[in-house]
C-alpha cells in the first residue's frame, strides 16, 4: 500500500509556517550572522576595487534578512559606490516580504534593488533566451541549492558569470550537522518527489574540484531547540518534524515504524545533544567561498 507521507512542498502556507517556526528556534541567522560580521569584510575586500558600480546577484533571496547584511558590509567596503542588487526569488510572497523591507529600511541610499520573480533555472533560461550573460561582483546562494535539479551545472553557470575579482558565496546544512545524520538515514524514505534534494557542503568540495573550481570552506555552528518535537500532540513540535523531514503532517502520516526510527534517531549525539533536559538538534552550516 502507498504511503500517505506528502511532501511538505506541497502546502506552501504550512511549509512557510514550519520554516518561520525553525528560524525562531534555531541559531540559524545567527550564526549566519556572525560569518557576515567576521569573515565577509575579507571575502569582499577586493571585489569592487576601481569600480564606480558594483554588481550584486542574490540567488534565493528570500525575504531579505541576510541580504541586506551582506549589502551593507559591501556598503561599508566600498563607501559612496553605487551598488546594483538584482535578487532572483520564486516566492511571491517572500518577494513581497523582501519589498516591504527595503521600503522600512534607511541606509539604502547608493543601493539599487531588481526583482525577478522565477528560480534559478529560469533566470539562467531567460539569459540564455535573451542571449544575455551579465557579470557580477559577487553572488550569493544561501539555503537554496536544495531546490535545483543539477546541481554542479547551476553552480558551474552562476560561477561562469563572476567578474575577475568576482566571488560566489554558497550556504548550506553542513556535512557534520544533524541533517547529513538524518538524511544520509531515512532521506529515501521520506516523500521528496522532485521537488528537493538533499545536499550538504560534504558534497561540494567534490563537485567543485572536478570542476577545476578555487574554494574555501567554513564551519558555522548552530543549533536548533527541538525539545517539543517529543511531546505528544505539540503543535510546534509536529510543525518543526515536519521541517525536518520536509514531509506534510509526518507525526500523523509516517508509518509507526518510521517515526519511531526517526524519533529515536533525533535523540542520538549524531543528531543532537540533550543540555539539561533539553534536545538541540546540530543546525551546522557550511559555508563555501568560491573563486573566479
């Protein structure tokens, strides 16, 4: 008999719900953050040198958050040069989010703001269409390589249009988090369908390597409070699994053996360690700093 398990893809209001949940009981933007704060001004410290305009490309840009840190660093580099920052963003409603922060914020003067409402695939079709191959100062890909078909050929297109001095600047769920633990697992029994991979920075250096391609790889460490994910019935707790195994109700539709597996597997130190009476699940990103 087919299991019930749906993607949780396939309800985007309770997709955005469970995402919004694990941002607010994880380190995520935090540690996102302090890459921003402590190892950007030196990713970007010669991008723009005689430059009167820098070119800025944020692939997934979500609602923002962690783009304008990033323009402002470059902002704060490059005082007084205008930057133009396009952001390709399927969401309509994350580029709405991303619109609303722009209009609140006030040190934006200098910076100029394009939205492509399409994914990555799409902008890369429309250029190849369009016969257009626009180069940038640096480009940034955070969270978002789990949403493409190919992988090595998208980073391959995005690094092809760096400038010399340009950079590509890649985040995700690091090999020594809890997610390579659980997905390495039971990933192939979870509903993914087409809609989503499981990649980790494990697999890049590969990938990158056979593409002849310069990096340097970080460790961010971060964590992720999934203490209610164990009480029975929890609504944030049920929200939270479902962000974990990117499956629509998974403590509703999972076989009993599966969410048992998996249930113990989150307790496990590969997954997570327990601080007074407390699970925190090892949300450790990688992040990965690619040459021209």
């Amino acid at each position: 008999m087919a299991s019930p398990m749906r993607s949780l893809l396939a309800d985007p209001d309770r997709y955005v719900r469970s995402f919004r949940l694990f941002l607010e009981r994880s380190t995520e933007h935090q540690s996102m953050q302090e890459f921003v704060e402590r190892q950007l001004p030196a990713v970007v410290a010669s991008i723009g040198n005689g430059k009167s305009t820098i070119n800025v490309l944020s692939v997934g840009g979500g609602a923002g958050e962690m783009d304008l840190q990033i323009l402002s660093k470059i902002r704060a580099r490059y005082p007084g040069v205008t930057i133009n920052n396009d952001v390709v963003e399927p969401s309509a409603e994350q580029v709405s989010k991303y619109k609303e922060r722009v209009a609140q914020a006030s040190n934006l003067e200098n910076i100029k703001f394009t939205w492509h409402k399409e994914t990555a695939y799409e902008y890369e079709s429309r250029m190849n269409a369009e016969k257009k191959t626009k180069k940038w100062d640096f480009i940034h890909m955070i969270q978002m390589l789990y949403y493409v078909k190919d992988i090595p050929a998208t980073i391959r297109y995005f690094h092809s249009l760096l400038e010399p001095q340009g950079k590509l600047l890649i985040i995700l769920v690091s090999g020594k988090s809890g997610w390579e633990t659980l997905w390495r697992k039971y990933g192939s029994s979870f509903p993914l369908e087409d809609l989503c991979n499981y990649v980790s920075s494990a697999d890049l250096p590969k990938m990158l390597d056979s593409a002849g391609l310069k990096y340097q790889l970080y460790e961010q460490p971060s964590h992720m409070d999934i203490s209610s994910c164990f009480i029975e019935g929890d609504k944030d707790g049920e929200l939270l699994l479902d962000f974990l195994t990117e499956t629509l109700d998974f403590a509703k539709t999972a076989p009993p053996e599966l969410k048992h597996q998996v249930m113990e597997e989150l307790r496990k130190p590969g997954c997570s360690e327990i601080r007074d009476g407390k699970v925190f699940f090892n949300n450790n990103l990688g992040v990965i700093v690619i040459e021209p």
